[in-house]
C-alpha cells in the first residue's frame, strides 16, 4: 500500500533527540519494509525548515538537514508528482472542507499524495489531517504497538 509521511514524522524520526523519535523511527523502519513510502514535496521544504530552526542545542546545520533528508526521505521514499495547473482544483476543494489557515498546508500535502495513488497519510498531528480528503486514512504511529 502507499503511504504517505508527513513531515512531523520525518522531523522526529531523523532527529534523536525528538522528544517522539523512539515512534516515529520505529514506525519508519517497519513501514519502509512493508509499504511504498510517499512524501509531498512540500513536507520535505518543511521538515528541511523545523529541522533548521528548532530551539537551541536542537537546531541542526542546513548542511545536516539535508543529509538526514537524502538519507532518510530520497534514499526511501517516493516524492509525490504536482501537476502546477491542479493548484486551481486544490483551491477549489478547501472551500467545502474549510480549509484556512495554516491547514492549508495540510490539506495540500493531502491532495498531492491522494492524487499519487496514497490511500493513507502518516503524521503525527492526526487532526490536522482529519476529514480533508474522503477514504484517505490517517495513521499516528505514536499509537501505534
């Protein structure tokens, strides 16, 4: 099955010091075994961004950043085709689901990978993602096992 990965999943399962990485890595290493991994392009410039601006002895180096990405995200995962003429479908599907704000983000990241053939969506921030696309399931591995 295709899943996709948010980027609260990536963050924290690159970064050891993630007070979720033990879940989130773990959920990681059985999914890539076991399902075709997808990301949204737009979670990768995410996860880039939080991974370089987290507080303090956190933050990590651009340089650093993106190697924990290729390794993790490019050496494993399948980034999701954006057609740039659908961002005028995307928009137009915010409007019955209310989507504002920084949602969003999310209901983008939710319609790039369901357009790829994703019938799940893994993220640690589960309501973010709740009802934004119809039969696309959400999973948290930090309630999962």
């Amino acid at each position: 099955m295709k899943i996709g990965v948010d980027s609260s999943v990536i963050v924290a399962g690159v970064h050891a010091n993630h007070p979720r990485h033990a879940a989130a890595a773990q959920w990681l290493v059985q999914a890539l075994t076991a399902h075709e991994l997808m990301v949204c392009h737009h979670s990768v410039l995410e996860s880039y961004a939080v991974l370089t601006s987290l507080p303090g002895e956190l933050r990590v180096t651009p340089s650093e950043s993106r190697d924990l990405l290729e390794a993790t995200v490019r050496a494993n995962m399948v980034v999701a085709g954006f057609q740039p003429e659908s961002i005028w479908t995307i928009l137009e599907s915010f409007v019955p689901i209310s989507a504002v704000g920084g949602r969003s983000y999310d209901a983008f990241t939710a319609c790039v990978l369901h357009a790829s053939s994703t019938r799940a969506l893994a993220t640690l921030n589960p309501k973010h993602f709740a009802g934004l696309i119809e039969g696309l399931q959400v999973i948290d591995p930090g309630k999962i096992g």
